[in-house]
C-alpha cells in the first residue's frame, strides 16, 4: 500500500513508508490468500520462449517473496527451458532498494530468472505494448491518482456519511480504474492475464477498519483523534480539512464494471473477466491477542501497520511531530480497550485475461 495525500499546497503528495513489509503483516496474509489463484494463472499460460512477469506496486516487495517463489517454480515447471523476467514496480518515492534486495531473492532459482525495478507511478504506462505475460497487483489499486476535492466533516470518505462527497471519490476511483485497465490492457500480451487482489468493500459495507461493527471503526478513531487536535488548538481548521486519506475502497461491482462495458477501453483492448470473489483475512494482531493478551504488544503493532497506510495523510499537511501525536494517541486509545480493535481485510481477487480484439 502507498500513501496518498493532498499536500498543504493543494498539490497531490505520495509517499511510500519506510520499512512497510515489516508492519503489514495482514497486507501479506491478503497476498498469501491469492497465491492458489496466482498459480491458476500460470497454468491458463501458452508455451513460449520467454515469460514477462510484473508486480504493479510492490511497495519494497517483501510481502509477495512467497508468491513469486510460487508462480517461478511453477513456471520453470511447466516451461523447463523459457527464459523469466521479473519486474518489480512501485513509486519513485518507494524504499527501491529494499524492492531490488527483495527481487534478487529469486535469482537463485532456477531458471535464474532477471529481475528488473521499474521505479514509476503505475498510473503511468511502465511496459510495452504486448509484452506482460502475467501482471499482478496487491493491496495498491485503492489509492486514488488525484484528490476528489474537499472532505470537511472527516478524515476517510467512506466513513463520513458525507452523499456529495462519496460521489466525488466515487467518480474518481471509478475513472482511476478504467485507466488503470486500460493502461494495462495495453501492455497484456494477447493470452496474458492479470490478478489483482484489491481492499475492496462487501454488500454489506464492510471495509478495511469497517467490520461492521464487531470492533471499533478505524478511520472513525483516526478521525476522533484529528479532530480533538483541532478542537484543542493543536491543528487548525484548514488543516483539519486538508488532512484526507485519499484511498476508495470499491465493490464487486465496481471492479467488474470496466469488463462488463464493450465501450471501456479495457474491453475494446481485449480485456475479459475470468473470475472474481471476495475474501476477508482477519486481523492477525488480533488474533495473537486473543491469544496471549499482550496488550502492549497488540497496541503496538496494530498501531504501527494503521500508520503504515494513512501517516502521510497528516505529516504532507502538519508535519511529522503532529503526525507522531496522531499515532501516540491512537496507541494509546487501542491498549486502553484492546478487546474493541481490530484491523480486518475484505479483499476482491479479479483474474483477466487479454484476448484478442
């Protein structure tokens, strides 16, 4: 996951946290759970000299070294004598180098594959025409490439009961992934197929720090907490509505959308919907506090992998010492109650696959 934010300026701020595989450990749960479907891919593959693989938006690509573990070994196992290339992609703010370290890992297996970084937006064309074999994508296709403009009564949209706005992010997100298909519609070669294993919300609005209810909402919290730094004079009121998490997260529905109109430019490229579901991963630094109620541990942890994903948010418009605050309180609110938190995952996995237009 990226972070993304207006800055204070009213520009587009991006930034990727230091040392994110280390505290998202759910975010790699959510891949691991893709992993059957990743290998579905490889085996819907046609026999040719070489393969093209690529990560859109890796981060620093620790949490996916078991996937690609996978998806080579199965590739050397069904094509002993293809040549793979694996590219690695995420912002040029990203820790790139832990993302070359972590790429490397794979250049010991057989077949030694090459392993590339591509350090640019994946809002940007990164490959050429016809030349990905297989593309995949995790927990980094929420993140919105512009802000919808002004949230004033919350920190996350979809917490913030605010009509007009969802409409706004609503729009937005919906245009990004269009985009975003039809950027990599481009790039699928004809019989390639892209997964995408995306945060997404159920039918019953349930989201990432929405359970509906089981435990706390978490962008409520994070909002109660700005808006207690602004009530007591610690941040101001521009700031206060300057300081949005600029994700979405979409539904089923949504996804498919581009794929089920032959006017989208995904589908006009070939683009074809092979199979979809919803899965949820439960918060794995709940569960380890169900089970040894080691609450200061829980409180840190859980803290540290909300602040990997929504910190930019507020350091892009108050600093870091605000940003720091921000997270010092959310610590301390979730050891005050731990039995009322809880980080859970509802993920869309999505297989396309590029056939001929």
């Amino acid at each position: 996951m990226r972070m993304v934010a207006p800055a204070a300026d009213g520009s587009l701020a991006i930034a990727m946290t230091t040392g994110y595989s280390a505290q998202t450990e759910g975010a790699l749960l959510c891949i691991n759970a893709a992993s059957d479907w990743a290998l579905t891919c490889v085996d819907k593959l046609a026999a040719q000299s070489s393969y093209t693989l690529i990560d859109y938006g890796a981060a620093d690509g620790g949490t996916a070294v078991g996937l690609w573990n996978q998806v080579l070994d199965r590739m050397h196992a069904r094509f002993p004598e293809a040549h793979l290339t694996l590219v690695g992609n995420d912002l040029p703010s990203n820790d790139n180098v832990a993302l070359a370290e972590n790429l490397a890992l794979q250049l010991p297996r057989d077949p030694q594959p090459t392993v590339l970084v591509s350090c640019r937006s994946f809002y940007e064309r990164l490959m050429a025409p016809g030349s990905v074999s297989f593309g995949f994508s995790a927990t980094a296709m929420h993140w919105l490439s512009a802000s919808p403009g002004p949230l004033n009564t919350h920190t996350h949209v979809q917490a913030s009961g605010d009509a007009e706005a969802l409409q706004r992010f609503t729009a937005q997100a919906m245009a990004d992934w269009n985009f975003q298909l039809d950027l990599r519609s481009r790039e699928l070669q004809v019989g390639g197929l892209l997964l995408t294993v995306n945060l997404s919300r159920d039918e019953e609005g349930r989201y990432l720090g929405n359970n509906g209810g089981r435990t706390r909402n978490v962008h409520d919290q994070l909002h109660q907490i700005w808006r207690e730094m602004t009530d007591e004079g610690k941040v101001s009121e521009e700031l206060y509505r300057n300081a949005t998490v600029n994700n979405f997260y979409k539904s089923p529905e949504e996804f498919m959308a581009p794929l089920k109109d032959t006017n989208s430019p995904a589908y006009r490229n070939g683009l074809r919907l092979v199979d979809q579901r919803t899965v949820y991963v439960e918060c794995p630094y709940r569960r380890r506090w169900n089970e040894d109620k080691d609450t200061a541990v829980f409180a840190a942890g859980l803290m540290a992998t909300i602040r990997s994903w929504s910190r930019h948010s507020f350091a892009s418009v108050a600093g870091d010492a605000i940003a720091d605050e921000v997270y010092s309180r959310l610590e301390q609110r979730i050891a005050s109650a731990p039995e009322e938190w809880s980080l859970d995952y509802v993920e869309h996995h999505q297989i396309m696959e590029k056939v001929a237009a």
